[in-house]
C-alpha cells in the first residue's frame, strides 16, 4: 500500500518544475488580430508507460492525456482578447509551443468558431 501510494505521489510530480512557451493567436473575422505568449506547467511524461505511448502523450493530474487534450483542457483558455465578445465575429485561435522540451517545439493546436 505504502509502495503504490509512493509510486502515485511520484508520478503525479513527473514534470512539474518543467514549463512550457506557448504563443497565442487570436484572430477575428472583422479582422482584428492579436499576439501573446503565456508561460504554463508542463504536464511531463507518463511514467512507465513509454513504451507504449506515442511522444504526443503526457501525464497530467493522474491520468494519461493526449496532447490534443492537455491543449483544450490547458491551453484554450488562455485564448481570446475579449474582441466581439458581444457579437456574432468568427474567430480563429491559434497555439504554439515556441519553448520547452525539443520534441514539442513547434507543436500546434487550433480552434475554429
């Protein structure tokens, strides 16, 4: 009991003091246009599961998660400007990891309304 508690613990801490770059696009179609980058937790690697496991999957709060989620679940809410948050306006937010870990580097995510 003591061993498995132990062995959660250590993977529910894999990756923390590891941070992540992600720049954020909003775009509108009025045409606004903005930029920024924000600084978020790196979710890091799923412990004994390597092997089994593409590189595009992490571990994050107990569980194994795609990167597709970990950018909805972590990274879409750092979207948007508040630009036609009133109105009708499509919109396009695009997001990049542009530092961290090298296998990440360049990895992009994006949401269409």
């Amino acid at each position: 009991m003591a061993k498995t508690r132990y062995l959660n613990e250590m993977m529910r801490n894999a990756g923390r003091d590891t941070k992540v770059v992600v720049k954020i696009e909003n775009d509108y179609s009025d045409g606004h246009h903005s930029e920024r980058t924000v600084e978020l937790d790196w979710p890091g690697s799923c412990p004994g599961h390597a092997d089994i496991h593409s590189a595009q999957t992490f571990y994050c709060d107990g569980t194994c998660l795609h990167i597709d989620d970990w950018f909805d679940e972590y990274v879409y809410p750092e979207t948007g400007d508040g630009h036609g948050a009133d109105s009708d306006l499509g919109s396009c937010y695009t997001a990049t990891i542009v530092a961290g870990p090298a296998k990440l580097l360049g990895e992009t995510y994006e949401w269409i309304d």
